[in-house]
C-alpha cells in the first residue's frame, strides 16, 4: 500500500516515525507530511484551507496515486478536504480516532464546552494565538496507556497548535457525496473525547461516514507512542481493499 | 455439551464446518441444521413459521435433549420460537449478535430504515421476493475483519435470503415467560447493525434477554470465518452451565 | 507503589489474596483490610459512615501515605469518603468498576429499580437486615467470564452485606472539591450493572471523576478471582504516576 499518514493537533509529521517504520518493514510505502502552521518554529497563523493546501501540494508534487490516506484526530478535518480537491488520487481515506464533521461545521463544534473554553482561553494568552496542551490532560487524558516516563518525552515533543483551524466552519457538501471507500480504527481506551454517545469517537464520528469499515484496537489516543506495532497492524487491516 | 448451531441470514448449516470442528475437537457434539428456505436452489417462498418448525424437526426427529441452542443474527428469532416449542430440550439458549425480539415484532422492525428500504428493494427486485446481499455491504460491514480474498471466498457461499420471514410479526409472549437460562455472545467490531444505543447488538438486543451471561470477543459479524477457534471458545464460555 | 485494596458487597479483604500476591510478587506494598460490617459473623447493622471510619481507622492506624487507594465496586464509595478524612495521605485513587457517587447519593440511587427491589426484599427478610447474593445472579452477572466450579468456590466465600450502606445518602461536596490524581478500571464484559448509557458503570461512573485515567481490561465484574494477574497489571497501570 501507498499511505499517506496525516497526523493531527500537536503534532508533526516525524512523530510518525516509529508506526511508519513498522509499516515499511511490512513492504509499505509511506509518507509523512507535517501539515502547516504545526511544529516548533512553525508560523502558528493559518487557517483551515491552507492546512489542507499543505498536504493537497505533497500529493500532487510527488505525483501520489492509489493513496490511502490516513487522519488521525484533527487530521480528520484535513484529510476529508484533501480528498475533495483530490479525489481521483485518494483509493481509501481511513480516520484513526479523527473528526469526521457535517458539512458547515468546525472542530470546535464537535468538542466539549469545557474543551471549546480551554482552547479560546489557551489561544487568547499565548502570543501568537496557539494554544499548547496542558501536560496533565496530556497524561491522564491523551497517553493514558503509556507510563510517565513515555508521557513525559513525548510531550517534549508536542508544539503549540493554531487555533484558527478549530473554530473554521467547513464546507463538506462534495466530501459527503463523495463514493471513495473509508475505514474508521477506533482505539478502546481513547479517552481524549469523553466516551458516550455525546461526544466520543465511536460511534459519533465513524457513524458519519456512510458504509464504512471498522478496526478497533486496545489503546488510547496516542497509541502511536505506547504500542506503534498494534496501530501499523490496524492501518494495513483498514487500508487494504 | 451437545450444541445445535442455527445460522443467520445468507448462510446454511454447511458454512458452520470451521467452527464446528473445532468444537467436535475439544469434545462436543455439534449440529448444524440448514433452516428452511435457505441455500442455493431452496424454495425463496418461506414464511417464518416454517423456518422454525425445520429446527424444530431437526430436534424432535433426532430426539436431542439438554441442548445449547446458539441462534446467529437472523437465527436469534429463530431460536427464540423453537424454545418455545420444545423448551424441555434446551438447557441453554445463546445468541451471538443476534436478534432477540419483543413480543409482536419483526426482524425489520428492528434494523434502521435504510436497512428495511434496501432489504424491501431487493426483495421487489428478484424473481422469487428473496433478497441478495451486496458485496460493498459485506465486505466493509459484515466481514471487516477479514482480507479481501476471505470477503470474496465467502461471499459465494451465500445464497439469497427468503424475505417473508424478515417482516412476519411474532407472538413471542411465551418466550419471555420462559426461565431457560441463557447467554449472549458479543463480537466488539461487529457492525452489521450500527453501533450504538439506538441501533447496536449490545446492550439493545442483550439486555431484553432478563437475566443473561455476557461473552465479548473480538470480531466482525462473520467471525465464523475470520476467526472460528476464537469464536467456538466463546461458544463453550456461553454455553457452559 | 503502596496500594490499598477496599473491596465490594458481599467480600472482604482476605478475597483480594490471588491480585495482592501478584502486586507483591512485582515490588508493590499491598493492605487489604476488611471493611466495618463485612464478612462471616460480622455484626451487619453498620452505616456507610462506620464503614468509611474503618479504612481510615485502617491507614491512620498504620500511618499509610502516599497510598494508591482503590476502591472495587461499593468500595467506591468508601474511597471517596475515606479521602474527604485523609487527603494527605492519598496519592491516587483507583475506582474498579466502582461507584462514583454525586452529592447527595446513595449506592441505591445509582442502580436500577429492579436491583433496589431486590435488595429491600432480602434484607426485610434477613434476620439482620443484611442482603445475601442469589446465586444465578452471581454466576451470571457476576463472575460470567468464570466456569461453574470457579463460580461455586467463590459464592461459597462470599457472606452478607450490610444494607444501611446501600440506602445512606453520602455528603460527597469535598470529595468533588478535591484535586487527588483519579483512574477508572473497566473491566469490558461486566454485567453486575446493566450495561449502556442509562446505568452502566463505564461512562457513567467514570465521566463522574472529572479529569481521570482510563485503563480497561476484558474480564467480568469478578475478575480478580478468573484473571487475579490480569487485573493486578491493570491496577499497576491505574496506579502509577
């Protein structure tokens, strides 16, 4: 398989590394783009159009076909763009614990009061309108299946998310329509959204997709970090025809 | 134990020979009756009457008593009616991600509209009212845990489903009055119906059982192939006293 | 780690032995003590505040701090009344499919009418007011991941509890005040409370604690007697840092 990974908020491409390796040893090509506006150093100031833009241009400069395109969390919003302006590239989008919103909403729409607060409250105090995670959500919340120590470096490598591309209202009515295969991996012990009907991942966002596939595994939202080798094997079993 | 295996929608008793094996090495006595109506070249026109009087034979005819009598998917309405027709030769029911009906439903009462749209399409379509499963359905919502060659072996074993006993409303008052134990088998990927309170297997289907055993597994509706040790462990977890 | 275990209705400390030998065996500092009113000849006219005052008494008495404190089942509500008394003492608490009381609650409050039912009837008639386990409950609700031997070894240690407990509505305003570090343990197939939005114990008690860390497992709500190894590394993975 050709598989795209699309990370989501906090994150860059190069945390990939360790679930990519697992899946070239496999026999898979794959690429890692990190979306703009994300990583350390990063302009934190772009909105929702040129993140997707970002990743459309890796597609379409490398010239990738046949892609499964992956989205993890935020990388949900994106990937669902991406293969509006893209289509005919796209072979099957897979949403690993990602967003998969109704046309003409945001991110934000989707997320808690108290997280929708914590955002605007984050952004409105930093400098450039970012809003960084707070470690203990991070531990508890995001990497609860990790220990401390695995908590604590890969928070280190976390920068500070835009904000902008939260709270952008998306027009999806072509992404809705559209017939291209998708797949959602849910991971049991993702606790980022609070599980439940109301605001959890599955089966709130996966229901979205129409006729769709479903790979669950053990783990939490940031099982890419605590077991990469589980999620590589649920990628293949989602991206495969 | 001696287990009488009643299968679902699109399968005969046949299509049992994986799982059945492996309960027969680890010591149990396994039947697989083909309900009527079912398989290639059977007679379409059924009403669900005679479906359960075909089990019904099947046990009277061989005089089999202190029977696990497992009913899969569709097989759950069956298994439901045939108890109350014979309850003093079941020990114990199972249902695995099955139907368990209240009194004076249907099966189509109990499946999304989109679902009693397409069954009823279908049904208006062929020339004997029976209804063909798609392969898009079946491959990405029924056996999702499988490779794309298993989905394609497999999916010319089935054969189209009578539809008259999809919309025929049960007295199923005895039933519920019944006091033989019973157990519901629950594969977590399981996506034939739409996960979720309005619409999932479990707890919608489970908790109308009364007091029951609960056994998850991992696996798709069609976990019979995919994985069929996994699935006769938890035949044996269920059907145990 | 030094770990305090408070056990549920029907048990007492000495039940914990099979987890508490794991814990040891991996370098954890185990207490399991036996709360007030619990177990075989134990005077069962106790009120939920007695009981709390014995696992305080228990950590005061033996100057425990920094205890990982875990309450099982209704041991969840004593943990939350025992860390209103000695919040110094505690570094963490673990609520295994535990009760997570609102201000004002009871346990009775929090189970289902058929269950309150229930346990009124048995303790009017008791000889001592206390509620005894049915055993088709126990082996079906309970310990359903066990077979019936495993099932009839344990009924056989189980002893009356106390029913005061059960109907004492708890002043719980500092409890949810409190900053303490929190888990949620859930174990996927138990049944001891009806699984779903409506009452089950996973989101529902855990969405409770604010802030907390998930860690599930596959067992029933008895796992520490089918799977005591199972569950010790989930109260590893609960506890830590």
């Amino acid at each position: 398989m050709r598989i795209v990974l699309v990370h989501g908020s906090w994150h860059t491409g190069e945390l990939w590394a360790p679930v990519a390796d697992h899946l070239k040893r496999a026999g898979h090509e794959v690429h890692t783009p990190t979306v703009a506006g994300h990583g350390k150093g990063a302009d934190k100031r772009v909105n929702h159009a040129q993140c997707t833009q970002s990743i459309v241009d890796h597609l379409v400069q490398r010239d990738l076909k046949d892609v499964v395109l992956l989205g993890h969390s935020y990388g949900g919003t994106i990937i669902s763009k991406v293969v509006e302006a893209v289509p005919e590239r796209v072979r099957r989008l897979v949403y690993w614990n990602a967003f998969v919103l109704n046309d003409g909403e945001s991110l934000d729409d989707n997320v808690p009061p108290h997280f929708r607060a914590l955002f605007a409250q984050l952004s409105a105090a930093s400098a450039d309108g970012s809003v960084m995670m707070p470690f203990p959500i991070w531990r508890e919340a995001f990497i609860n299946d990790g220990d401390l120590a695995t908590a604590q470096r890969t928070y280190e490598m976390l920068s500070p998310e835009p904000y902008q591309p939260f709270v952008d209202k998306l027009d999806l009515k072509k992404f809705h329509g559209l017939q291209v295969p998708r797949s959602f991996i849910n991971c049991t012990e993702d606790i980022a959204l609070p599980p439940g009907a109301e605001w959890g991942w599955h089966p709130r966002m996966s229901s979205r997709l129409g006729l769709y596939r479903l790979v669950q595994i053990a783990g939490s939202h940031e099982v890419m970090f605590t077991a990469p080798e589980r999620l590589a094997g649920a990628i293949v079993d989602a991206g495969r025809d």
